[in-house]
C-alpha cells in the first residue's frame, strides 16, 4: 500500500479513477495535476462545471497521500461551504470503502481514525479575518471556494503559510467582482498562478437549455451572462448602483427563512402588483434578515393578489409561531391600489383574524425630503445596498438565488441630480434600455423598506405611504 500512496501522490488523477470511483472530465483532471504540481492554482468559471466535485476530490487525495496534512477550507456563506462543498465530500467518501475504512467525516471536520488532531480537513466560513490562521504543517492544502467573494483579509493568514514548500492553494469560484485576491490572480499576478477558466458551454455537465434560457433572457453581453456561464469578470460599470459581486454573495446564502429565528424578530412582506403586458405580479416576505419569494403571476387580478397576501400571513404564522404585526407593503401605483383597498377591508370585516394585518401603500418614485436621495425608490435602493454590504452576518440581508432578480438588481443604473442627490433609474427607463420589468427586485425593496408599525389598535382606512420624514425609519444618513 505504501508504494501505491507514494504513486497516487504525484497522480491525483488515478487516484480519483481507482480509489473514490469518479471519472473526471479533461478540465477537472487538468486542475487535479495542477494542485499536485503547482504552489498556487486559480480557477474561474460559470455555474454547473463541476468545481465542487474537483475540490472535493482534491481534498481527499491530498489527506490520503501526505503524512499529517491540514486541509482548511473556506467560502464566503455557511450554505456554499457546508450544504455544497461539505457536502460534496461526505458523498465522496461514501462511494469509496477504502476511504470510508480510514476517514471519519463529521459536519465540523474530516480526519484519520486516531489522528483527529494530527490529520484532518475542517471548514472555516470566511466571516472573520482568523478563519483561516494557525494551520502550520508541512502539508498544508487551502482549499477557497467562491473566491471572488472572500475578503483580502482571508487570504493573509493563507500567504504567510504557502511559504513552506508542501503548502498549495486551490482557489475556485464564479468571477463576480472586478477586484480582490481572487480577480489579482487571474490579471497583475497571473504569472504567479496555474490558472483555468471554464465556460459553461463548453461543459458537458451544463445543460444547453439553462444556457439556451440565460441567454434569451438576458443576453450575452449581460453581466449575469457573463458571470454564470461565461465565467468572465463583470465588466466594470461605474454608474450601476450595486455591484453584481454584492448581489451574488446574498444570494449564496440560499435566501428563504430555514436558519430564522423561533419565533423570528419580524416578519415583512412585499407585493408587486403588475400593471399591464407581460408585467409580474411578485409577492415575497423578509424573514428577519432573510428573503423568500411566495408567488409570482401574471395577470391584475386584485382580489386574488389579495387573498395570496393573507393566506401567506397566515401560514408564516402558523409556521413561526409569530406573534407580532405584519409589515404589509403594496406598491400602490396603477391597479396596486385595489389590493390596498381590499386588505383594508379585509381588515375591517374581520379585526379578530387579521390583528396582524398593517397595510402600507409605497409609491414608487415619489419624491422625498432626504439627505442623499431623490426619491422613494432611489432610497430603498440605498437600504438594500447597505443591507448587502453589512459584513456582520447577523445583519446582512440574504437573497434567494433568483436569476431574474439578480439580473434586475445588477442591471439598475444610478445618476447624481442638479442637486446633489442618488437617483436610481426608474422602471420605465429600464424597460427602454429593453430590460425587463424589475418585478422581483420591486418585491425586494418593498420587504426591506423600514417602515414603523404602531402596535395600537387604530383605524388606517386612510393611511398613505408618501415617505415623508416622519413616515420612515431614521436610517442612519
């Protein structure tokens, strides 16, 4: 056996074929030789190629290969690196019996029987800059997936242990920011790097209908296009308001309300009414810092819209055990304003059922009296940046992976008015740049608009959300 562990070391690729009973793809085996062979290896590319596969792989050669070996890994969100990566080793592991002989895997570590402190891969979120610090042996493999949304201050810790000449770094992950330790290794330090980039359409593991979809839907030339297929860097647009490297880093996390609270701190939902064409109407809730979308239809039937608003209150208390008011926020331009009406009147038919029920009609494009914003819409664009941006865990808003509404926020550009403020382009404007309607991201924006709830039993019969300053929350500007 020893002799044949000394050959898998310097061949990851039979090692793959013989012992875990995996076939790699030209690609996958290309990166595996590298990692065996290079310090440094750096691999962008589109979604579906099979990167977790590759890393996964990488990892368990490395550990059954090399006397005492510490392998960190590491992503941007708990859900890439535990429910992907994590996962994708438990399941390599199982296929093997060799490997599932001499490995113990657990969710917080992989390691040699008896050797739990000496020999072993554990995963570390990239939330804090020690995640990756302290990990000194001569064979040291860091393993960094969805690179492009690490911070630098991950990677320092990284460099200072690459110095021995057992360590290597294996980095992979889709090119969503134009900058950082993950975009410097494919530009001003390619000469340091083994580097790959993989396109999504040149992947037998891509289906030609996703690309076939993203296409007509967003076009080539689009970022989202570009990021998820092309696995190219977005180009770098100075007037889009947020950048797509925000955007997708939210929504790694997986959106949807499975790790809120119980009961949570507070519910809110959004409902975007479609007005006319092929306009959606999109209803979606914030579960603390947690976004989910509930139905999306076409059509402008107010009364269904409605009951869909309602029957989702309902069941999200149900489901939490809730009890505080519901934030009910309805964009109130065109045939928005009959589903105000008829949750009012739902209201008042029936107090007792619906106590939770706060309905507040939101204008979009409104004009208001703010420091830094022009109107209602350029300000909710303004929360949401900073919800994104938030580098505490516990406050940053995740999104779900929703390829429309990330198109649609990554999509929406922004100006500086006569007099000195944001303003955000509206949705007219973007239809006539031949963008779609911004449905999703209209949903988005109305869950996370601060609004105060009075806790009160009071009439709001009459109630209009012009966004005045005494209307919304202080936020901070």
């Amino acid at each position: 056996m020893n002799n044949a562990l000394l050959y898998y070391a310097d061949h990851p690729v039979d090692f793959v074929e013989d012992i875990i009973g995996a076939r790699p793809d030209k690609v996958q085996a290309d990166i595996l030789r590298s990692v065996a062979s290079c310090r440094l290896t750096s691999v962008r590319s589109g979604h579906g190629v099979g990167k977790s596969a590759v890393q996964a792989w990488a990892m368990l050669w490395f550990m059954a290969t090399r006397p005492f070996p510490k392998v960190p890994c590491t992503a941007p969100t708990r859900h890439q690196l535990y429910d992907i990566l994590w996962a994708e080793v438990s399941k390599w592991i199982r296929q093997s019996p060799l490997l599932a002989k001499e490995f113990v895997w657990t969710k917080e570590k992989l390691y040699l029987k008896g050797q739990a402190e000496e020999w072993f891969a554990v995963p570390r979120t990239a939330t804090t800059p020690d995640a990756l610090q302290g990990f000194h042996a001569q064979h040291v493999l860091y393993i960094i997936d969805e690179a492009s949304g690490v911070e630098d201050s991950i990677f320092e810790p990284v460099l200072g242990a690459l110095s021995t000449p057992g360590a290597r770094l294996l980095m992979c992950g889709n090119p969503t920011r134009t900058s950082g330790f993950f975009y410097d290794s494919h530009h001003k330090n390619r000469a340091l790097y083994s580097v790959f980039h993989v396109d999504s359409r040149d992947s037998q593991r891509v289906s030609r209908e996703y690309v076939d979809t993203l296409r007509k839907m967003y076009g080539e030339d689009s970022d989202l296009f570009r990021v998820r297929v092309a696995g190219e860097f977005p180009r770098q647009e100075d007037d889009v308001f947020i950048p797509l490297h925000l955007i997708e880093r939210s929504s790694a996390g997986g959106g949807g309300d499975g790790e809120a609270a119980q009961p949570p701190a507070q519910i809110h939902i959004g409902c975007d009414v479609a007005r006319f064409g092929g306009d959606r109407t999109v209803i979606g809730y914030k579960i603390d810092n947690r976004i989910c979308f509930y139905k999306k239809q076409q059509g402008q039937d107010t009364m269904r819209t409605a009951d869909n608003v309602v029957l989702l209150g309902e069941e999200l208390i149900a489901r939490h055990g809730y009890e505080g008011k519901i934030a009910v926020k309805v964009d109130d331009g065109g045939v928005g304003g009959g589903v105000v009406d008829r949750l009012r009147q739902m209201k008042r038919g029936d107090p007792g059922r619906f106590w939770w029920l706060e309905v507040f009609p939101v204008h979009f494009g409104t004009s208001i009296k703010h420091a830094h914003y022009a109107d209602s819409t350029s300000y909710m664009m303004g929360v949401l940046k900073r919800l994104l941006e938030s580098e505490n865990i516990q406050e940053r808003l995740f999104l779900p992976d929703d390829g429309a509404l990330i198109a649609q926020l990554a999509a929406r550009k922004y100006g500086i008015t006569d007099s000195s403020k944001i303003k955000v382009e509206s949705k007219n404007e973007m239809k006539k740049r031949g963008l779609p309607s911004p449905d999703e991201a209209d949903c988005v924006l109305l869950c996370v608009l601060p609004v105060k709830i009075k806790q009160e039993q009071k009439s709001i019969r009459n109630r209009d959300l012009r966004l005045r300053k005494d209307e919304y929350e202080d936020d901070g500007e």
